[in-house]
C-alpha cells in the first residue's frame, strides 16, 4: 500500500509541474502574442494617419515590457529583440512626428525690404490616406515622451524669429494674425494692417508680445474650427504652454530687459512719472502670461526676483546703475580726448586758505584758450609734435637756435612789465599789495566738476540707499580719473612743461572743489527714516578723495621740474667744468652751454606764466635756476690758481646769467632773492673774479661776504690767486670765521 501511495505522489508531483510549465507558455505566449499585437497595431495605426493611436500602441508596448511573465533566465534574449523593435517604433514615430510638425509649423523670413517674419501654423496636415490635427501631433509626442525636445526646438525659433525682431524693432514693428481656412498666420514686421485683431495698449511693445503668445496658446497648442474659423482650445493647451513657459522663461526675461526695459529705465528723475506705464505693462503681461499658463504664480520671494515684474520694481537701483555706467563713460571720454582747452581761473589770495567759505563761481572764469598735443610753445618750433622727439634727445620737445645769443631785442623786461598786476607796489609803497591767485586749468576739471554736482543733484531725488550708490559712483569717477589721465597722457605730461603743469593744476583744483561740493552735499542724502540699513554711510565725504588728487598733482608737478633740472643740467655737463676758459674754444663752449640754459629758461617763464599760480610760477623757476647756480659756483670752486686773463673770461661766462633777474619782480615778495637761494652769492662771485685779494678781504671784514662758507670763500681764493705768503694769511683769517655784522 506504502509503495502505491509513493508512486501515486510522484506521479502527481509530475503532473503538476507539467500543468504549471503548460501554464507558463500559455502566459507566455499570451503575452508575447499581445506585444506583437501593440506593434502590428502601431503599424497600422501609423500607417492610416491615426497617430494618437500609433503613440498609444508604443505606450502600451512599453507598459507590458515593464513586467513580462518570462524568468530570468529566459528573458534576456527575448527583451533585447523586443526592446530594439520597440526603439524601432519609437523612432519611426518620432520622425513622423517631426516631420508633420515641421509642416505644420513654419517660419518665413520675408524677402522684401521690410526684414519682416511670418509663421504660419496648419491646423491640420495630410498624412497618409487623412489628415492630421496639430493637437495630435502634440498629444502624441506627450504619449512618447519627446514633447521636450520639440518645444525646445520651438522655443529656439520662437525667440530667433519673432521675440527678437520685434524687441529690436519694437519703434516700427508689431504683431498680428489672421485666421484662413485651415490655417492661421501671425505677422512679425512693420506696415501692420490697421484691421489687426489686437488693439494697442500705452506701450505697444507688451501689447504685441502677447498677441504672440496668444497665438501660440490658440493655434499651436489649441486648434482651429475649420467651420467657424475660430480657435478651438485643447483640454491640454495650458500644460504644453506651462511647459514651453518653463524653456522659454528665462531666455524671454534677458531679452526684453536688454532688448526693451534696460532702455527704458530713466535717465533723469523727470522721467519715472513715464517709467510708470511701462510697469504697468509689465504686469498686464505677466498677469495675461499666467492666465495662459506660459508663467507660473511665484511663491516666496526668491521666484519673484526672476520676473520681469521684479525687474521694474527696482526702477531706483537701475537708474542709479545706468545713471553710474553714463556717469563713468562721458568721463572716460572727458578724460580720453586729446585736445586740452584751457580756463583762467582767478582767486582772491584769501579764498586759497579758506576753501570752505567758497562756491564753485562760473565768473570766475576769464579767459578761455587752447592748448593742443601739438603745444605751440614758440615759433621757432610751431606744429611740432611731441610724439616726433626722441629718447635719447635730452631735450625733449624744444627745437632751438643755440648759436642765438641772448639778445636784449627780445623785450623781455618790456614784456615782463606789460605782464605785471595792478596790485603791484614799488619799494616807495607803504604796503606791498599780494598778487591775486591767477592760474589755468583745463576744460575737462571744469566739465568731471559739473557732472558730479548734476549727479549729486539727481541723488538727492532718490531714496537714500540709491542717492549714496550715485555718490559712490562719483568717487569712482575720480578714481578713473587718476587712473587714465597719468597713463593715457603719459607722454604729453613728460614732454610738454605746460600739460603737466595744467595737469597738476587740475588735480589741486580738483580737489578744493570736491571739498566745497562736499561741504554743501554732506547730509542731503540722509534716511528720512531711522530704518534704513545701518551699515551705510550717508554722508557725502571726500576728503580722502581730495588727497589723492592733491598727492597726483603735486607728483606730476615734481616729475616736470625735476625733468628740467636733468636739461639744465645736460647743457651744463656740456662745458666739463669751467677751466681754461681763456682757451677761445673751450669759451665759446662754455657760452653756447649757457644760451642753452638762458633759452631754455626764458621758454620756460614765457609758456608757464598763464598756467601756474604766481607762487609756484616764481618757485619753481627759482628752484631751477638754483640748480643752475649751485653747480655753476661748484665749477668754480673745483679751480685752483687760475690766470687774471681766465679769471676775466669766466666773469663775462657767469655775467650770462644776469638777465634771469628780469623774470622775477623787482620788489615785494617775488623778487629773485627770495626765491633763488643762491642769488646774492652768485651775484657776489662775479664781482669776486675782478677784485684783487685786497678787496676781498675788505669785503669779508665788513661782513659783506656772510653769504659765503669759511670753507666756499677758501675755495674761490685758491682758484683765483697763486699760492703766497699774503692768500694763506688770508686764509688763515677766514678761517676764524666771518666778523660779527656792525649795526
């Protein structure tokens, strides 16, 4: 019985498991028959136009490979053919697709002088045996999943074709549509029909943006009746528009800031009143754009700050930006022009010391000249440029007759009293009256002055968060000023006396003027409210500013003079020292080296007198002429026991330098002594090369001589007298010192 029982449960246990593999390949091929089906069906449905159905067949296909009844071990095989066929389809639809939308929808660029587009939109097109609607194409490449990618390439031709042109034309063109038959046509150009089918609004630009997104919404993503030739909106319109929204969102935004808003920002205060109906526009727009679902409702802030909208409520922080970038351009070109016109400014001498008590005053300008790169300094060199001298040339920008002697014709004391101040006294004058401060500056201070004060004047119209970022922005106006002009005029200050002296000028008078703006600005950009941030400074300050400037002033002025030194030096290094100057050769050198420095010189009072303030005309031709002296008396120091006959040629070689005495006044505070240090000892040694060693020593004991060291007055009795008994006793008094002055 036992044994029976076994093999009956075998029996059984074989039975089942055939009944449970015959199930399987039912299953199986149940299942495989069903994928078959998919794929027949989406032949057939492809074959006659019945897209929709096509797409669906590919989904269902999909769906079942998904989850397919077959094990593990016996499906690879089986999906790797079924997974390339389902691709197969996918592509085949895909293409189908593309091409039924690239009929359906097309942009034409019109061949006319009118640069206008038109796109076009087909309803419906043929495919196969029936036509096919738009709104399936779209349902099915949404089926398939390639609904991506097609508005992407929409979005693209969108933007390239109709956003863009009627952005950059937005003066003269406009949007429209009309609707024919089966199809429905929106014009981007110029000459619109007066029968559009969209009225204008206050700002035509918003207007015929949404009449190009309305069209797209209705005929593209919608359809069109083609009884009663009207849109027919798909259930699906608003999500495809949500969608192509999501690609076309930020590209749109850039394109009508740059293309349209970022012009439209005001330029004046004046206008924000107008700025409002272009905001107004704006949010017409978006709320149509969102009625239509292209734009999605922000939540939080950080969405809002993506929107046009947002963009157009910061109307202060870009006008100040726009304001700044204007600022800084017409300043660069300000500073960047090569011609330098000049003004003549005059300025009570007590108005030097108290800047603060003063206001920018156009009366006192005088006169108005014009100094060009091409300076003409004198006639003998006129139309020359600078950028024709060269480097190794140690006297840059002069051109000169050398050989000229210095020739008393020239009107030099004639002129130099022509010159002279109605405040100027003589020694016979109970008081002696300053001269006004008359000096030069160029145009282009006066004009940076002028655009900070009518910057600053703007600022005070804003909120004070927008009036402090317009005031930074004249900081750093100032800032390019020091950058560009030292660099970019380089080579005119180095090499024209007079632009650098201008130059200097600008900066010095730069800098009292921002100090008088910023005594009258300094708190008319403070917060009405104590809310605002309190991590701004509100006052309007420049003192640091006015530093800067003072600092690259008096650089460029100390480069220019100690550049003239160098030349005055260079003619002077011409002589070797003033020896054997009864050698008629060795004199006539020793003279063209000293009409170098005369002319040179002279050129120097002449072109600098209308440019430098008084004080530092006189100071600064003083401390050249010093220069001259101190190595003019050192030559002659370095002598030793020279001839009466070279002692006498050296007295007419020195005597040259007499006629510089005309440059100065004769009396009052700018005669030469008091600002040619060596003057008097100078004047003292020409008289020492004719006296005997009898008359010095008159001289040194009646204290005449005090202008001299112990140790200079050795060194010009060595030079000038023989090695004797009687120099070295009167060496020897010397060098106990000068006699106390007798009162």
């Amino acid at each position: 019985m036992k044994p029976k029982l076994i093999t009956a449960l075998q029996e059984n246990r074989i039975i089942m498991r055939e009944v449970h593999s015959t199930r399987y390949m039912v299953e199986t091929l149940e299942y495989l028959i069903e994928v078959q089906n998919s794929a027949k069906l989406f032949h057939e449905y492809l074959t006659q136009g019945r897209i929709e159905e096509a797409a669906a067949s590919i989904t269902n296909m999909d769906r079942l490979l998904e989850s397919p009844p077959i094990q593990t071990d016996q499906k690879i095989h089986i999906f790797e053919k079924l997974k390339e066929q389902l691709a197969t389809m996918k592509e085949i639809l895909d293409q189908s697709l593309d091409d039924l939308l690239t009929e359906s929808i097309s942009f034409q660029k019109l061949e006319d002088d009118t640069s206008g587009v038109i796109l076009t939109i087909l309803s419906s097109v043929q495919n196969s045996d029936s036509p096919t609607l738009l709104t399936s194409v779209f349902t099915s490449l949404s089926e398939i999943g390639s609904i991506n990618v097609q508005l992407s390439r929409l979005k693209k031709n969108v933007m390239k074709y109709l956003i863009i042109p009627l952005l950059k034309n937005r003066d003269s063109f406009g949007a429209s549509f009309k609707v024919d038959d089966f199809k429905s046509m929106l014009y981007i150009g110029p000459n619109l029909d007066d029968t559009s089918t969209v009225d204008k609004d206050q700002d035509g630009v918003f207007t015929h943006l949404i009449t190009v997104f309305r069209f797209i919404y209705m005929f593209i993503f919608g359809g069109l009746d083609p009884v009663k030739k009207e849109a027919v909106i798909s259930p699906f319109a608003t999500q495809y528009a949500s969608t192509f929204g999501r690609f076309i969102s930020h590209d749109l935004r850039d394109a009508v800031i740059n293309e349209y808003l970022s012009h439209a920002i005001p330029m004046e205060t004046s206008e924000f009143k107008q700025f409002e109906q272009v905001a107004d526009a704006v949010k017409r727009f978006q709320t149509e754009m969102r009625r239509m679902g292209f734009m999605r409702s922000t939540s939080g802030e950080e969405g809002e700050e993506r929107t046009l909208g947002a963009y157009v409520a910061k109307v202060d922080v870009h006008f100040t930006i726009k304001k700044r970038d204007k600022l800084l351009e017409i300043g660069r070109n300000i500073m960047l022009d090569s011609i330098f016109d000049s003004l003549i400014i005059t300025e009570d001498s007590n108005d030097a010391n108290e800047n603060s008590n003063r206001k920018i005053n156009d009366n006192s300008v005088e006169n108005y000249s014009k100094v060009e790169n091409n300076l003409e300094i004198n006639q003998s060199y006129k139309d020359e440029s600078i950028n024709s001298t060269q480097d190794n040339n140690p006297n840059e920008g002069w051109e000169v007759d050398w050989d000229e002697a210095w020739n008393d014709d020239d009107n030099w004391d004639g002129a130099n009293k022509q010159n002279e101040l109605p405040g100027e006294t003589n020694a016979h004058d109970p008081e002696v009256v300053k001269e006004p401060e008359r000096y030069s500056i160029s145009v282009k201070s006066k004009q940076l002055i002028d655009l900070t004060i009518s910057t600053l004047n703007e600022a005070q119209n804003l909120n004070a968060k927008s009036g402090i970022r317009l005031y930074h922005a004249t900081l750093v106006l100032f800032d390019l000023y020091r950058a560009i002009m030292p660099v970019y005029h380089s080579n005119s200050f180095t090499n024209v006396p007079t632009l650098a002296m201008l130059f200097h000028n600008d900066c010095i008078w730069l800098a009292d003027q921002i100090i008088i703006i910023q005594d009258q600005f300094i708190n008319s950009l403070l917060p009405q409210e104590n809310n605002e941030s309190e991590d701004f400074e509100f006052k309007i300050l420049y003192n640091d500013m006015a530093n800067k400037l003072r600092d690259l002033g008096n650089e460029w002025y100390d480069i220019q003079l100690e550049k003239q030194k160098s030349v005055l030096k260079e003619f002077l290094d011409e002589m070797d020292g003033v020896q054997l100057t009864a050698n008629e050769e060795r004199f006539e050198t020793c003279q063209q080296a000293m009409n170098k420095v005369m002319y040179t010189t002279k050129h120097l009072s002449k072109i600098l007198k209308d440019v430098l303030r008084p004080s530092e005309y006189y100071i600064i031709l003083g401390t050249l002429i010093n220069s001259v002296l101190t190595i003019m008396i050192e030559n002659l120091e370095d002598l030793y026991d020279i001839s009466e006959e070279e002692s006498h040629q050296l007295n007419l070689i020195y005597s040259m330098l007499f006629p510089l005495e005309e440059i100065f006044r004769k009396n009052g505070p700018n005669k030469i002594e008091n600002h040619v240090k060596n003057w008097k000892k100078f004047c003292y040694i020409t008289d020492i090369l004719e006296f005997s060693l009898a008359n010095i020593m008159d001289k040194f004991r009646s204290a005449e001589l005090n202008w001299f060291t112990s140790k200079e007055l050795e060194g010009l009795i060595c030079a000038l007298f023989a090695d004797t008994t009687l120099r070295e006793q009167s060496l020897q008094e010397i060098r106990r010192g000068h006699p106390v002055p007798k009162n």
